[in-house]
C-alpha cells in the first residue's frame, strides 16, 4: 500500500491554470515557469504539447538539449536563478503558437506547468479615397505593411466578400522591402454602388491593424493658376518701386518746401 501511494505521488501533475501569453511575429515573449525548491539532479524539459507534440529542450546538472527548430532562439533563465525555468523565445513565428508545457521534479512529484502561446501579426494598412474611372466604374486603392509574408488583402462590400466578376476586377501586387518588411497592394475596379472595404488575413495568425496613411505627396497646381501666381509675383517689384518713388518724390518736395520758407524769412527787403 505504501509503495502504491508513493508511485501515485510521484505521477501527480500540478499547474492546472492556464497562463497565456500574447506574442506578435518577431518578437521575443517569456514563457513563464517558476520551479521553487526543484529537484536539480532531475530533468528540467519544455515541450510543445499542442497542436503537435515537439521537444523544445531538455536541461539537466548545467547542460541544456535544444531542437533544431528552437536553436539560437530559446533560453532558460536557469545561469541566474536554478528556481526560475522560464523559457525566452525570440524571433517568434505563427508556427511557435501553441500549448507549452514545463516539466520538473519537485520533492519526488512529478509538476507541470502550462502556457498557451498566443501568436498575432501586426500590419499598417491605408485605404484610399475612391475616384471615380468613368461613368460606371470606381477605383479603390489599398496598401498594407507589415513583417508576415503569408497574408492577403481581401475586399468587402456591404460585409459581402468580392472576387474577380463582370463587374469587380481585383489585382493584387506585393514587394519586399529591407530588414524583413513586407507591402501588399490590391487596387478593385468596379461597377458596384458603395463604397469596398479593404481587410487582411493573415494565414494561422490574428492580424492586429493599425490604420495609418502616409501624407499626401504635394501636387503642382494647374498651369492656369501658377500662372495667376506668377504674375502677382512680378507685380510685386514692381509696387515696391513705384512705392518708393512716391517716397522719395514726397520727401524732395517737401525739403523744398523748407528751403523756400527759409529764404522768406532771412530776405530783409520783404515786409
């Protein structure tokens, strides 16, 4: 009976509440796992339990085990503090998102804790103002930024999703940029009333959006009104010296004023 018990203690699992943990691609996020007290001559293992089952490393005395999948991108925190087994992941992908477990021993019993990683993608996205083609058709522009490749602009209209028809034409156009930025393009003409709305979808992962357009570049303005502008501009000398030749002119008239009202009063045959 004893040995039945013993066995028991040792197959308890403890940490049943659920941790979760929000990360957005290539970022770096801390999966938590405090192990008080924990046996170190025992193994210490990380391990991705869902949605599949995958070794992230096994650490045991002063040796850590890392999968090839994890390698240069996970840490323990274990060189600090032996108590403390939390995970660091850096440069996270959506395929890092999942349910983790974090194993030890503690005073015979088997602990494992659980975290649930949470993965999203971040994008700025700008939609433009509709102009109209001709008549019958409208053109909107949409242009999305961001550090996932495996994303799509989709457009709405009235929460219906469009495709290429008779009467929608979609193209969509994507370029790289450095350090591991990504812009998506997507322009729909169509014959549709109302206004399309453009959306991403990002595959596996949430998108989170920040809609953000840059300023408008400066247009020059038609040839008729520079032309108004340019002739004020040569209008302006033009004032500035008819101005001060009227100051001028007024001030040599009235210096003779002065000096025919000096020659009145210093003349001594006038009454």
């Amino acid at each position: 009976m004893k040995t039945f018990l013993a066995m028991l203690m040792v197959l308890i699992v403890s940490g049943d509440d659920k941790v979760v943990i929000n990360g957005s691609i290539e970022d770096r996020v801390i999966l938590p796992c405090p192990c008080p007290n924990r046996n170190l001559a025992e193994v210490l293992a990380w391990q991705m339990e869902e949605p599949n089952k995958e070794k992230v490393l096994v650490h045991h005395g002063n040796h850590s085990n890392y999968s090839d999948k994890y390698k240069n991108r996970a840490q323990l925190f274990q060189n600090g503090d032996k108590y403390n087994c939390s995970l660091l992941l850096t440069n996270i992908t959506a395929d890092d998102q999942g349910k983790y477990r974090c194993s030890f021993t503690h005073e015979n019993m088997y602990n494992a804790l659980f975290v649930h990683l949470n993965v999203s993608a971040n994008f700025n996205l700008c939609q433009k103002t509709t102009n109209q083609v001709n008549d019958s058709l409208n053109r909107t522009e949409c242009e999305v930024e961001g550090r996932y490749r495996d994303t799509e602009i989709l457009w709405y209209l009235d929460q219906q999703l469009l495709t290429n028809s008779t009467t929608t034409k979609i193209i969509h156009n994507y370029t790289s940029k450095a350090a591991g930025s990504h812009t998506f393009t997507s322009e729909i003409i169509t014959e549709l009333t109302g206004k399309p709305i453009c959306k991403v979808k990002a595959k596996g992962v949430p998108a989170v959006i920040s809609e953000l357009c840059p300023p408008e570049p400066w247009v020059r303005q038609p040839d008729n009104e520079m032309s108004c502008y340019r002739a004020y501009f040569k209008l302006i000398p033009i004032a500035l010296v008819i101005g001060v030749s009227l100051v001028l002119l007024y001030r040599w008239k009235h210096s003779q004023g002065l000096r025919r009202h000096r020659q009145v009063k210093t003349n001594p045959f006038l009454p």
